[in-house]
C-alpha cells in the first residue's frame, strides 16, 4: 500500500463545501459511483479518516462544480481546492 503524502485536507474540502451549499450526498454523487452510500466515502475524507491525494484534485474539482451545477444550473468557479 502506498503512502499518500502531498493529501488535500479533509476540513478544506468540507469548509468549501459547506460554502457553497452543497450536501455530502450532492458532492458524493458527483465524486462517486457507490450510489448506495455516496456520502460515506466523502465523509471518511472531510474527518480524515481517508486521505485525499493532491494529484486527484481535478477530479475532486469536477465533482464540486457538477454537483453545484446539477443543484443551482450556474457554472462553479473554482480551480483549486
């Protein structure tokens, strides 16, 4: 098993989240395809019981601006988390 060393922090993910109105099921959706228990996995992430590699950031940002679209239809700037 690797270890994950450059992570991106779970509090961070949570704080910009929560600052942009979207739930742990929305972002799990987007960010997930376990539709049983999207938020879960997310949830693991936000309380730093699993990490969240830095170099899968583009991904985490296109689960964030599909998830603020899919609940608001505008467009998420966001190009760093």
């Amino acid at each position: 098993m690797r270890k994950i060393t450059d992570k991106i922090d779970g509090g961070a993910i949570r704080l910009l989240r929560k600052q942009n109105g979207i739930t742990l099921t929305e972002l799990g959706n987007a960010l997930t395809t376990n539709k049983n228990n999207p938020h879960s996995y997310l949830s693991m992430i936000e309380t730093g019981k699993r990490p969240f590699s830095r170099e899968n950031e583009a991904v985490l940002i296109a689960a964030f601006k599909k998830a603020y679209f899919d609940k608001f239809k505008k467009e998420l700037k966001l190009d760093k988390v």
